[in-house]
C-alpha cells in the first residue's frame, strides 16, 4: 500500500477528511480535566491553541471559561471549529502556525495531539516552537503532547486495522507503517460506508524527552513535567504518549 508520500505539505491534504476523527483521539474534556491537575488553568485565562483541528480542547477550553484563539491551516477544521463554537471569548483562525505571532499575549501555550514534527529537516520542525514560546507572556505555562517513540518501538505493529461508527455504518481504515529516517511514516486505505475507498499519507519525526527539552530550551521553556497519557501515567515504553508541560522563563 503506498501513497503521496513525496508530497512536502502533506498535512493539507491529510487534514480534511471525515477519516480524521479516527486519528484523532477527541477527549477533550477529560484533557482538560488533566490540564488543570496538572497546571494551573483558571478562567480568564489566555490560552493560545497552536494547530487546533476542529476546535474540540478550545471548545472545552472556553466551557472552563479561558479565552482561546485556535489557530489551524486547515479550511474545513476552522469552518468545523467556528460553526460550532460560537463564543466572544473565542476565536479561531485559518492560517500557518509557524508564523502566526501574537507576541507575549497568552498565559497558555497548547500543541496538542501530534501536531508537530511534520517535516524530516530537524530546523524546519523546530520553527513551531518560534509563536508556541513567544506568545506565551514570560512564566506562562505550555502543554505539548505527541508520540511517544518508547512505546512505539515495543509496540510496534506494521499494520493497523480500525472500524470507527459513522453513522448507522461503519468507516474502515487500514493503517500501514513503517519507521524511516526517524520518522513514523503512515500509509492510509479508508473505506467509506457507500464503498468509496481514500488514500492518505502522514508522516511525524520521533524526538526523544531529552531531544525536546533541549529544543525547547533553546526558546526559552522549560520542560518540569512528563507523562504518558492523560491518566498522569508514567512516561514510559508502556504508555502511548508524551506530555510536556512546563514554563517559560521569567
Ligand atoms: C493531529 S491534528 C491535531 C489537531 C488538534 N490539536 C487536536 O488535538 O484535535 C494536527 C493539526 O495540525 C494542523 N497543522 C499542521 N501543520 C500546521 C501548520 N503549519 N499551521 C497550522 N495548522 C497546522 C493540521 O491541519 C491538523 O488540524
């Protein structure tokens, strides 16, 4: 099985489907609940959602009573976002978030869900990090959650086979991937409930904690906390993510 994985913006294409919501994991009122255990994350609250997908955290966000502004390149997602959420407080925005600058505006930065590490070049990955910390004002918390390489290379499975209710039907994806260069590289088949059958490719670069801390320290935020789910599970080979939670230096 093999798709466009020569395209450079691959995420564009990827992002738009109906598929999508099987790839992304939408607990975001029980994120939530783990963001305020962990932080301190109170209403009135600024919060800066980069790459926001359909809006589902700033939603819950906004029902906490913090003022997001989700930012996401994809077109469907915002429209999703903001037909959806209706709010003064909130805003959502169609643009690139690597170079949306809102400097020092935020108390929370939030990249959540695997939405970085997109590119093979370490540099180009690393511009995320440029309006993820300097948004945030000095001391302003950020949440960070990707892919945990620990527990992908013990649980590793080439093949992926999932069915996602849609409806009074079912969606089937099938999932095939591979590890090349650092990266996890998926191929996608998805086959709509009428019989309509999709191809999708995606790709993320796999950093470890200490490759991220020092990324992130190199904008100035401080890495304080590790978990592997939002269960506050360890981090670990055994736990399916990485959470990053800390501070930006005063
Ligand atoms: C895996 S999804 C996660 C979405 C959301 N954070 C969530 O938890 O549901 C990644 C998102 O990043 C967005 N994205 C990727 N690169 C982007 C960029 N440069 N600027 C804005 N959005 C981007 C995609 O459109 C997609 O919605």
């Amino acid at each position: 099985m093999k798709t466009n994985s020569n395209n450079e913006k691959w995420w564009i294409d990827f992002f738009k489907g109906d598929f999508t919501e099987v790839v992304l994991n939408q607990q975001a009122a029980e994120t939530v609940s783990f963001m305020k255990e962990v932080g301190q994350v109170l209403p009135g609250m600024n919060a800066f959602d980069q790459c926001c997908g359909k809006g589902y955290l700033a939603h819950e966000l906004d029902k906490a009573g913090l003022r997001v502004t989700g930012i996401d390149i994809s077109e469907p997602y915002i429209e999703y976002a903001r037909t959806r959420l209706s709010s003064e407080r909130t805003a959502f925005v169609l643009g690139d978030a690597e170079t949306y600058l809102r400097p020092a505006a935020f108390d929370i930065s939030i990249n959540w869900n695997t939405s970085f590490g997109y590119h093979e070049d370490d540099e180009e990955n690393e511009r995320m990090l440029i309006p993820f910390s300097e948004n945030l004002k000095e001391g302003g918390q950020f949440f960070f959650s990707t892919m945990n390489p620990l527990f992908i290379a013990r649980h590793f499975q080439r093949f992926i086979v999932k069915q996602v209710p849609s409806g009074d039907s079912t969606i089937i994806t099938i999932r095939e991937s591979r590890i090349e260069r650092g990266m996890m590289k998926s191929d996608w088949l998805i086959v709509y409930p009428d019989g309509r059958r999709e191809t999708a490719y995606g790709q993320t670069k796999l950093y470890s904690v200490d490759q991220f801390r020092a990324m992130f320290l190199r904008h100035g935020l401080l890495v304080e906390k590790v978990y592997g789910d939002i269960a506050l599970s360890p981090y670990d080979e055994d736990h399916p993510s990485m959470i990053l939670y800390g501070h930006k230096k005063q």
